[in-house]
C-alpha cells in the first residue's frame, strides 16, 4: 500500500503568505511532507521563489517608488501581463521586497502578516526545507519565456543545486527533489544537465503548452505523443483515450470515488454497535413523526423529507463519522503547533 504524502503547495497556505520562510515552517509543523515552491528568474540570474514572473501581486513593491519606473507590459506566454517583473531587478532589489498575501479577500488571516517575511531564494528555501526536514516539489514557471531572454531555468537551477551541495546538502540524486513543469522541454533539459530528481510533467484541460508551436497539438496530446490539426479543445471521447484517469480504456477496472456512508432505517443493519442499534427505533419513530417520514440516513444521522424531527439524532461511532476525525485532527494540530511555539 502507497504511503500518503501531504505537500505543502507554497506552503502553509492560507496561515501565512505563499512561499515566506514563516508559511514552510509553519507547513512543517502542521505535519507536511514537502513544500511545493515556484521559482522564476531575476535579472541577474538567481532563482526567486514567487508564484509568478510579476511581483506586484504577492510583494509590496507598488510601494517603493524608488522602483516605480520598472512598471510596465511585457508578453509572457502569449498573453500581455503589467506590473513588475523580476527579469528586469536584481536579486538586490528583489531582496528587499516583503511578501504580501495573494489572495487577502479569501484568506484575511494570512493577509495580516503582509510585510512580514521577505522574498527568499531557491537557496534560502532548500536551507529551511533541510532543517525541517522537508522535501521539495519544484515548479518551473514560464521556462519557455525564461529561456527567450536568455534566463534557462534548467541552468540556474543546476547551478543553485552545485551551491547547496558544496554547502554540505545534495538534493539532486538524494530522492527528496522533484522538478515540474508545464512545459516538457524544460523537465529534459534538466535531466540533459545531469539534474537527478523525479520529473512531473503538469498538464492543463485546454490550450497549448507554452514550449509547443502555435496552433500545435493540444497539451494532451502532446503527453501522448499524437498529431493534431489546430489547437482545439479535445472532445470527452479523446480525453478518455489519451488519459485513463479520467476514462479508463475498455477492459480497464473503474475506479470510482467512494460514495458517502448511507446507512439504511430497516433492520439488519450491523454496521452499528449494539448500543446504537438500541436506539435506533427512537431514531425511526422521531422521523416517521415528522412530516414526510424518513428520507435517508446520510453519516448515520436520520434526515426527514421535510423538518429535522427533534430530539437526538444518531450519529454511529468510528469511521462513519468524520467530523469526529476532522476535530481530532485539527487538536491535535494545534497541540503540535502550540508545543513548538
């Protein structure tokens, strides 16, 4: 049986801004595996962990004026993007940038730790993973632009990984690094470099990658290594061929997600422990009072067709009931994070 590993993606998402030295630490302590970063270029060719090639949506730099006058409009994958980028600073100036919270509408708690942390390395960020104990789930942004200006992410990232072995930390070939892209050419370029990591190669439902010619095959079906004509969306008819994932081949198992735990009102019902099966008639009489009689037993609590039926409803113990292992689970996060406080 597969272990399950948990990913931090940036993170701890949510409790602190992405990719800041407070969110991987934080991840640690919440019980992640590994943290998942994205990494783009600066000027100067030191790898930058932000979520994109514009920092003006996760730094505070619309409010430096002294960098004002590197705002503008560049084209990134083919589509017009403005604000600043970090091609066009040096790591110097990046550095001293604070990170902000993305998305502070949807996550107001981590947004009032903005201007907190500052913006980190890929260095720095193999430094806190090594002393957390974390592995590392890299994403290579935008590699096809970085590689037109004449930043290839598959060298800077060779070079930053040489720097952390000779600083006593060899993640290539140490099993903990894996590398991801959207864009296949980058994942073989890093192997051609002797990068010795597993290589994920991440796909969307619709377009083209950006490493493929315009009006190419579909990203799909260049994982599959087949033609097109045009970029179209494929038809659910292609997708099930092209990834059994989505609909396995014929002669294939299914694999279906799990329904809900629906237990029946009738009698027989040995999924419950003698003391719950006792009260099961008061559970059933409660409903049949109610107007509409008994609908379903949804997790083991009784749902009328109509109004709740009062009194106590029945919830059976043990994996049947997952709010109970959801608070448990959150406790006992907050005694971890509490102990190490």
């Amino acid at each position: 049986m597969t272990d399950t590993r948990l990913i931090a993606h940036r993170g701890a998402s949510g409790w602190a801004p992405e990719h800041t030295e407070t969110a991987i630490r934080l991840a640690a302590r919440l019980g992640a595996d590994a943290v998942e970063p994205d990494l783009v270029a600066s000027r100067d060719g030191v790898l930058v962990v932000r979520h994109d090639v514009e920092l003006g949506e996760t730094t505070d730099i619309a409010d430096r004026p002294e960098l004002a006058d590197r705002r503008t409009t560049r084209a990134v994958d083919g589509h017009e993007v403005t604000g600043w980028f970090a091609q066009d600073l040096d790591w110097a100036e990046i550095a001293t940038l604070r990170a902000r919270e993305r998305l502070p509408l949807l996550r107001p708690l981590s947004a009032t730790r903005d201007g907190r942390d500052p913006v980190l390395r890929l260095e720095d960020l193999l430094r806190i993973a090594d002393e957390e104990g974390l592995d590392v789930v890299a994403e290579l942004k935008h590699a096809a632009h970085h590689e037109a200006i004449g930043l290839p992410l598959d060298a800077l990232l060779a070079e930053a990984l040489a720097g952390a072995a000779r600083a006593g930390t060899a993640w290539s070939g140490s099993g903990r690094l894996v590398l991801e892209s959207f864009e296949e050419s980058a994942l073989h370029r890093c192997r051609e470099r002797g990068i010795d990591a597993r290589l994920v190669y991440l796909m969307g439902r619709e377009g083209a990658a950006a490493d493929l010619p315009a009006g190419g095959p579909s990203l799909r079906r260049a994982a599959r290594g087949c033609g097109a004509r045009g970029a179209r969306r494929p038809r659910r008819r292609d997708l099930g061929r092209q990834d059994g994932a989505l609909r396995p081949r014929r002669g294939q198992p299914r694999h279906r997600r799990p329904r809900r735990a629906r237990l029946s009102c009738g009698p027989g019902n040995d999924r419950l422990d003698p003391a719950a099966r006792e009260r099961l008639p008061r559970v059933r009489a409660a409903a049949r009072r109610a107007p509409g009689g008994v609908g379903r037993l949804d997790d083991g609590v009784a749902h009328a067709r109509g109004p709740r039926p009062r009194g106590r409803l029945l919830r059976p113990p043990g994996p049947l009931a997952p709010h109970r292992l959801i608070a448990e689970a959150r406790a006992a996060a907050a005694r971890r994070v509490g102990g190490r406080a």
